[in-house]
C-alpha cells in the first residue's frame, strides 16, 4: 500500500507548482515514504485516477489544487477508508475556506515551500479526520461544496472558455454577465411537494460560501445528511457596486424576498429552459433536469481540527 497518491492540477489558479515538486524530492523522499503523483490534463482525467487509484491503494490521497480537483479526488474515494488531504492552489478555493486550511500564496516563485504550504502539510501529516457528506446530481455527477444554475454558473463557464484567472478574472466576467443577466422559470420538487418561481441563481449547497466569502447558506453544515437549495430571487445592486466579488448582501440571506432556502435530502428540479449547471467550479453543460441527493460521511476529509 502506497503511503501518499498526490493529484495535481497544473494550471490551478494560475500558480507555480515548483515548490510542490521540490518538496516531494526533499520532505517524501527522505522520510522513506512511498508515493504518486497524478498530473491532470482535462482529458479522461476521472478514469484515469480511479484505475491508478485501485493500482496503488494509498492511505492518503492528496488534492493539489481548487474545489475541482478535491471534487475529483472526493468522487474518486467517496465510502473507502483512504483519508484526503488538501492543499489548495486553486482560484477561489471554497472548500479550503469553509475547512480552515490556509490557501497557498498566487503564483509561489520561490523553489523552497512558502509557510502557508509547509502549514497545509502539517495538517495532513495530523490526520484529523472529519466525516463530510457528498452531493449526488444526476447520477453520475458529485458535489463536495456548492453548484449553481444560473448567473455564477454562466460566469464559471466564461471563465474556462475564455481561460481567465484568479478574482480579477472573474470580476470582468461578472460585469460581462451580469448586463444580460435573466431569471430563470422552475419546479422544485422535494418530499412530494411543488414549489415554483422565478430567481436568478439555484444553488445546491453542500456548505455556506463562495471561495469569495459570499454566504449563501449560513445554515449549512458538511456533514448533517442534508443539503439546501437556495433560490436567489433578487440581485443586490448596491451590494453588488460596494463589491464585485459578492453578488449577495450581509443580510440577503435573511429576506425571503429576496432569498427562499429549502433542507432537503432528495429533490427534482425542472427548468423551463435548458441552463448553464456547474459543478464546484466547473460547468458541466446545460440542462433542464437535475436530480439531487445527498450522499452522508462519504468521505474521510484531514481538517485542522
């Protein structure tokens, strides 16, 4: 059994992986541990990790990277044993920031591992593990932080096909989208019941914020067996002037004029029109169905505490 299987995305957050590389030749090596490294390329990438996976058998595997990468290495082990460890390089990094694990330095010039890295492997080495609850979505697809239909889910998608990085990138885009922004017609169904309106955002919360530090579900915890839906039914325009990087208010989430958050843990979702879904950071197509579950402890996350 391999000691560490660490899964790095390279163009995660725009930043210089070289003291990552350099830390497995000094710190791995030396202490006599076994381990692998699997380099994303966005081409067949899941297959790929999952064969290596069940090759190696590592007790910890570790996600170099944002939210999309740790989704990746979650949907890889989801109900095993093997503990995942994080450290993240990403853009926005939500899930580092809902967990406490401090965000590595943009773009680390440096070949020897900054503190906050060096921090980042010390919580690993700890293995404090927390119990985390997955978000099922159609089947095939799986959350570990928040996914969204919508205005954020369209900027997610011009942020990867116009190759934009970091939170300036994505200030720029949302301007772009936020001039032809539209509500969206739904049905939601949840434990036999029909509720329908109209809102610019859906979004299926597994925690409370954006990478950004925008609260979209206070309420929500990583591991209580539910997830929310939140419907954003109103855009804050003045929120929005005092800061392009959050789309909602301190005290949106308590309007429900402004806001409607359903707990649940099954839902159906139907659109009037086929819409922009992203997963975690990364948009996974257009549709008008999305079925939802929750999925309890499916994975062993290393926390700080």
């Amino acid at each position: 059994m391999t000691n560490y299987l660490f899964v790095v995305n390279p163009i995660a957050g725009g930043n210089d992986k070289s003291s990552f590389y350099q830390f497995i030749e000094d710190e791995i090596k030396t202490s006599n541990l076994s381990f692998e490294i699997f380099a994303t390329t966005g081409y067949d990438d899941e297959l790929k990790l999952q064969k290596l996976y069940e090759k190696v058998k590592p007790k910890v595997i570790v996600a170099i990277g944002g939210d999309g990468t740790l989704q990746l290495v979650a949907k890889t082990v989801k109900k095993t044993s093997t503990k995942i460890g994080l450290m993240p390089f990403g853009s926005a990094n939500g899930m580092a920031k809902e967990l406490g694990i401090p965000k590595i330095p943009d773009r680390t010039l440096s070949l020897i591992p900054s503190e906050r890295f060096m921090e980042c492997w010390q919580i690993i080495k700890n293995e404090h593990i927390r119990k985390i609850d997955l978000v099922q979505i159609n089947k095939k697809n799986f959350s570990i932080h928040l996914s969204d239909i919508g205005l954020n889910a369209k900027i997610v998608k011009r942020f990867e096909t116009e190759k934009a990085r970091g939170y300036l990138g994505y200030a720029r885009l949302f301007i772009k989208e936020l001039k032809q922004r539209k509500r969206i017609s739904y049905q939601l169904f949840i434990n036999g019941k029909r509720h329908a309106g109209k809102g610019y955002m859906i979004v299926l919360a597994n925690a409370t914020m954006y990478g950004t530090g925008a609260v979209i579900n206070p309420a929500g915890k990583l591991n209580d067996g539910f997830f929310e839906i939140c419907i954003v039914k109103q855009i804050n325009l003045i929120a929005l002037l005092r800061s392009l990087m959050s789309i909602f208010k301190v005290n949106l989430r308590k309007r429900e004029d402004l806001t409607k958050v359903f707990s649940c843990k099954r839902a159906s979702i139907e659109l009037k029109c086929p819409e922009t879904l992203q997963i975690d950071g990364e948009a996974i197509g257009e549709t008008k169905n999305v079925e939802v579950k929750i999925i309890p402890d499916a994975i062993n996350m290393i926390t700080p505490s």
